[in-house]
C-alpha cells in the first residue's frame, strides 16, 4: 500500500518526503485555499514539483463540458498530475473523457460500493472512498472500503482503491489490511504513524546508557 499526504503545505510534504515514504499527495479545493496562494496554476506547479510520484489535482466546474476542459489544463500543469472529477454524473461523464485522452483520473467524494463501481467502469485510476467523512454521519467507513476491494478483487478491475479520509493510525492499518492500493492522511496522521511510547522510551535508556559508557571510557574506568 502507497502512502499518500492529504495536504496543500509545501512544509508538510518536504518533512514527510524527508522520511523516504512519500508515495504521492492528494489536494482537494479546500486544502489549496487554507495555504491563501496568490497564483493558483503556480501554486499547483511547486505542489507537483515537491513530490516524487501522483498528485491529485481537484476540478471545481460543475458541468461535464466545463470539469473536462478545466481536466484538461489540470493534466497539463506536470506529468504526475491526475485529475479528481467528483462522483456525480458529470463528473462520471468528464472523467471518461479525460481516461480516453489518456489522462489519469481519480473519482473522488466516494462513499458507496455501487459509486466505485461506477469509477472502475469509465475507466479511472484511482477511486476514492471518503472513510472519514461516513464515520462522521455514524456510518462504517471500513466496512465499505472493504466491501469496495472485495468487488474489485471479484472483478478484477483495475483502478486502484484510495483509501481517503483517514483520521488515525487504526484507520490506516485496517485499510492496509482491507487491501487498499494507496493510503492518504493528513500530515498529522503521518505523525501518529511514527510515534510510540515504548520507541521513545527505549531511545531515552539506549542514548542515557550510550552516554555513561563513554564517560567511563573516556575516565579509563
Ligand atoms: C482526499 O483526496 C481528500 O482530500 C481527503 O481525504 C478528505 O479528507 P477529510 O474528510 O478529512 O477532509
């Protein structure tokens, strides 16, 4: 499973590329408008340019003809650029378009196993489920991203399940293990990743124990 971070922060990705398992990233309209960027298609561009693999760009027009030209000039700011089109029948209608120009597509606000049926039949490169967002409204959002790789695996599609909304550590594991092909968290989920007590804890003993042999190597005890 590739690990994806959900985020528009230019300072997120490069701590997170830091740590060797930036697998890609994923934006969405209301992540680029909380960094305030002064020129978008510019912003968009140092975003690509940041991360060694996909990165997922949001159409924001409404109608098919308007979501496949804006797809279009999505698609044209870097070669790892993939276009999200949202899981409605325009953007089900602009995004076959696009995967018929060759033009990867990632259909995103995905919170059904019949939804990611749709995805895998025009076509896209990725799907993505929205976990998060169907615990939030008391329903299960493990259980449907299972469902989805289950039908997926059954059929033998191949667009690749990213599991999104992630909101912990759990909601990452449980995803690896459901069979998703690509998770995104936000930076803070990354974080959550790499903590545990008992890390920190045996570090402290390790670099204390470190320090005490080298005072008594250096005092010739
Ligand atoms: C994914 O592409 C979305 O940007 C993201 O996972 C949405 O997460 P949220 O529900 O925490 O906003």
């Amino acid at each position: 499973m590739k690990l994806f971070l959900d985020t528009a922060n230019l300072d997120e990705i490069r701590e997170i590329r830091r740590w060797g398992v930036l697998g890609g990233l994923t934006s969405n309209p209301t992540l680029i408008a909380k960094e305030k960027p002064s020129d978008i298609e510019t912003y968009m561009k140092e975003l690509c340019a940041e991360v060694d693999g996909p990165v997922s760009l949001e159409t924001t027009a409404e109608r098919a003809d308007e979501i496949f030209e804006q797809g279009l000039k999505l698609a044209q700011v870097a070669p790892n650029a993939v276009v999200k089109v949202a899981m409605t029948p325009d953007g089900l209608d602009a995004g076959k378009r696009l995967v018929e120009q060759g033009i990867p597509v990632n259909v995103t606000l995905t919170f059904s196993p019949a939804q990611a049926i749709l995805a895998a039949e025009i076509g896209a490169t990725y799907v993505s489920p929205f976990l998060g967002r169907l615990d939030d409204v008391g329903a299960d959002g493990m259980f449907v991203l299972r469902e989805i790789c289950q039908i997926y695996e059954a059929q033998g599609y191949e667009t690749l399940v990213l599991a999104a909304s992630l909101r912990n550590p759990m909601h990452v594991v449980e995803a690896a293990k459901a069979g998703a092909d690509v998770a995104t968290m936000p930076f803070e989920v990354f974080t959550k990743l790499v903590k545990h007590p008992l890390t920190d804890a045996g570090l402290e003993k390790f670099l204390a124990d470190w320090k005490k042999l080298e005072a008594q190597v250096k005092e010739g005890v």
